[in-house]
C-alpha cells in the first residue's frame, strides 16, 4: 500500500490548481486512460481540460448550466448518481466545495466493485468548518460511527477522513490500495485526496 504525497501543503489557488491536477493525474495512470470517468461536481471543466478529457469517456454533472460542449447531466449529483448505471465509470470524481461523503456512500451502495477491480476515486473534503462547531455531517456518522457533539473534533479533520475512508472502503468490500493527498492551508481546511480501491476476494484473472 502507498500513500504517496501524504501531507502536502498547498498555499493558494494555483498550488491547490497543480495538487489536484497531480492527483488526478496519478489516479488516471493507476486506473488506465482506456476507462471512463464520472465527474459528479463537473463545475466549469477545469480539471476535465487539466486531466479527465484524455480518459476514454466522460460524463459530467453540475447543478448549474455549463455550456462547453462536455457531455453532462444538469442535475442534483445525489438524483443522478441514483439514477444512472454506475458501472461503466471506473474513475469518480467528487470535487465538492464541502462534504463529498454523500456522493461517496451512494457510490458504495450503487457501483459492485468486482474481485480483483480497480475503482478510481477523487474528493476533495473541506468539513473542518463543521467540525469547528461539533457539527458531524451525517454521511460521516454512518462511515465512522461517529456522533455529533463530540468537542474537540476540527483538530482532528485527517483522523475524521481515515476513518471515513476506512468505513467507505468497507462498505464497497475493497481494500485502499494507493493514496495521495494535499492539504490548503488556509482557514478553510481543504483536503485533496486521490484514492485507488481494489475489490476483496480471489481476482478471476489470477
Ligand atoms: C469546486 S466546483 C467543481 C470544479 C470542477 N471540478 C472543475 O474542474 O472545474 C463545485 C461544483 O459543484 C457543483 N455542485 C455543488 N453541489 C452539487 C450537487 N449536489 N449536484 C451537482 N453539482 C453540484 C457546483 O455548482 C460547482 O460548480
């Protein structure tokens, strides 16, 4: 198992710009460009020109409009990743201003990760301001087993996401098989994480 670039700080924008390109970069190598990526907060396509674009498809999503021509659902993520076949993706990207969690577990629930599969996964995770006021989002509660109210918890934001990452890879039956992360180091306390999962049990092609 490698966690590659864990704890890597980023300053301002473009440093978080070249973090997360990097991330996406590593996590398209590690899961191949020949798969299809689902970018569930597509936003105005900067990471899709940066790296997704030379996936082997693409489907974006965003609650607002975009209009550049990328193949994309105008919707609520949480409707459309409940709706649409998850399968043919391999590579998910949850590039929230906030809490990617939800997106998370109904990827859990809805896309089988077979024995032996790599699944690609991209979030970006900036809760710490709910943490600051002993606020637990939900989605962290049924990862972690967590309970809002506890005190203290927004010095603890990297313990909160290992567990989180650890309840969602048991949840999907994969063990975490490379991490790379960056950090802002501004008062928002942005994550960027790049994980690639591999299904449990006795791979077919072996
Ligand atoms: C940080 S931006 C994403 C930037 C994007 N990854 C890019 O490369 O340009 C977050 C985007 O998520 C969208 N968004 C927020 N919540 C959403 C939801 N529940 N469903 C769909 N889009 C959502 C926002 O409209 C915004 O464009």
């Amino acid at each position: 198992m490698s966690f590659k670039g864990l704890g890597v700080k980023t300053d301002n924008n473009p440093q978080a710009f070249r973090a997360k390109v990097s991330i996406r970069k590593s996590v398209l190598d590690a899961i191949g460009a020949d798969k299809g990526v689902f970018d569930a907060f597509a936003g105005s396509g900067e990471m899709y020109s940066a790296v997704w674009k030379a996936a082997a498809f693409y489907t974006g999503c965003d609650q607002k409009p975009q209009r550049d021509g990328r193949l994309l659902f105008c919707a609520d993520n949480r409707r459309v990743m409940r709706a649409i076949d998850l399968a043919p993706f391999s590579i998910f990207d949850f590039d929230s201003y906030g809490s990617p969690w939800v997106q998370a577990i109904i990827l859990a629930d809805r896309r089988r990760v077979a024995a032996g599969e790599q699944l690609g996964l991209v979030l970006t995770e900036g809760a710490g301001f709910a943490y600051k006021s002993n606020i637990v989002p939900e989605a962290i509660t049924i990862l972690t087993g967590l309970r809002t109210g506890i005190v203290g918890l927004s010095k603890k934001q990297d313990a909160v996401i290992d567990k989180a990452i650890a309840g969602l890879a048991r949840r999907m039956s994969c063990t975490v098989e490379k991490r790379w992360q960056a950090e802002g180091r501004t008062g928002a306390s942005m994550r960027y994480i790049g994980l690639v999962l591999k299904g449990k049990g006795l791979d077919p092609q072996t």
